[in-house]
C-alpha cells in the first residue's frame, strides 16, 4: 500500500476527528463560560459547585476521566439500576468538553476579573443589577482577552480526541493504528497522521485569529 491508499481510511478518521473536536470545544465553551461566571458568584453554593467542577477535572487525568464515563459509570449505574451506558462518541465527547471546559473556566474567571473597576462603577452609575453588569459590561470587554487562550485550549483539544481511539472510537489515531498493525508502515503512516493534525491545527489557529479580530471590536472604545 502507497500513502495515496492510506489516505482514505485516514480521511475517514478525520472527520470523526473534526465532529469530536468541534462538539467538545463547543460544549466545552458552555461549560467554561457556566462554571467561571459561577466561581465569582456570591452564592456559596453556587461558588462551591463550580470550584469542586474545575478543580476535581484541572487536576484528574483526561484518559482517567474518560475511561470513568465510558466503563465505570454503566457499573455504577447497574448498582443503582438506572442504564448509564454511553456511547462511545457520547463518552468522549463529554470527557474532552468537561476537561477543557475546567481550564476555560478559570480563563473566564481571570478575564472578567481584568475588568477596570470603572466599567463597574459605570455600570452601576446607570443603575445595572448584578447581572446586567456581568452579561452587558464585564463579559463583552473580557472575552477580546479570552481569545488567545481559548485558541490554544481548542488546539489542545484537537489533540486530546486521539485518546477516543482507546474506547474504540475509530479516529484518525484509530485509523492509523489499524493501518499500521496492518502493513507495518509505521513511518508512513505517523508521518501523514502528524501532517494531519497539525493541519488541522492551523486552520483552527486561522479561525480563532479571525474570531478574536471580530471579537477585539468588543473592548471598550473598539471600532
């Protein structure tokens, strides 16, 4: 077999690559936004529940927290009788949004935190409420600085989906495993894996420069 033939067995992984990556980051980003804006709430339970969120996946393994969801939450499920089992693409989609939703989090939390105080005391000056300053003054003016980072977390995340592949998730990691245990073509097949990923990065890295100008006209006083 020639890289010419690799290539459809891989295009085949690439787009179940594309689906993970962009339903997690997209889950991912709710989560952030959900559980950072939480973490600066004044309700203590509210607060409690997004630090135990970020904190419990910031600091447990991605592969641990995958395998939890795909092969120990059906056991728990049967121990309380209720039919937890995931589809695999379900697992892995919830496992790679939750992992990059609790380092988003903390992201959120930092940006708005970066506010100048005078954009609250406008806000308070035109007699805003609490969440009218949070969702009108300080979220506009503190995603523009989320960006960046939320850029990196997204080509972080492209690379994390090849762990799918050990829940049998057939990704490209998946697909190229397959090929490989087949031909034994081992430097081909990597070489063309890396290229696609890394492809597959640049055009992320392009889409979040572009949303991050868009963005930036957000900041106070942007055009």
């Amino acid at each position: 077999m020639s890289w010419i033939e690799y290539s459809g067995p891989l295009l085949s992984g690439a787009w179940v690559t594309v689906q993970l990556t962009l339903y997690s980051s997209v889950l991912g980003a709710v989560f952030a936004f959900l559980f950072g804006v939480g973490r600066l709430s004044h309700h203590w339970w509210v607060k409690a529940i997004s630090v135990s969120f970020i904190e419990i996946f910031r600091g447990t393994s991605l592969l641990v927290q995958l395998f939890w969801l795909f092969f120990a939450l059906p056991m728990l499920g049967q121990l309380i009788g209720i039919d937890l089992r995931l589809p695999p693409v379900l697992a892995g989609t919830l496992a790679l949004a939750l992992n990059i939703g609790a380092y988003g989090a903390e992201v959120v939390r930092g940006a708005i935190q970066a506010v100048p105080p005078s954009q609250y005391e406008a806000a308070k000056a035109l007699d805003f409420n609490a969440r009218q300053t949070m969702w009108r003054i300080a979220v506009p003016q503190a995603i523009p600085e989320m960006m960046p980072t939320f850029g990196n977390l997204a080509i972080q995340n492209l690379k994390d989906t090849a762990l799918v592949s050990l829940i049998g998730l057939a990704d490209m990691a998946f697909r190229a495993e397959q090929i490989r245990n087949f031909t034994q073509d081992s430097t081909t097949i990597y070489t063309m894996l890396l290229f696609m990923y890394f492809g597959m990065a640049l055009v992320i890295s392009g889409l979040m420069h572009l949303l991050e100008r868009y963005t930036s006209r957000w900041r106070a006083g942007g055009q």
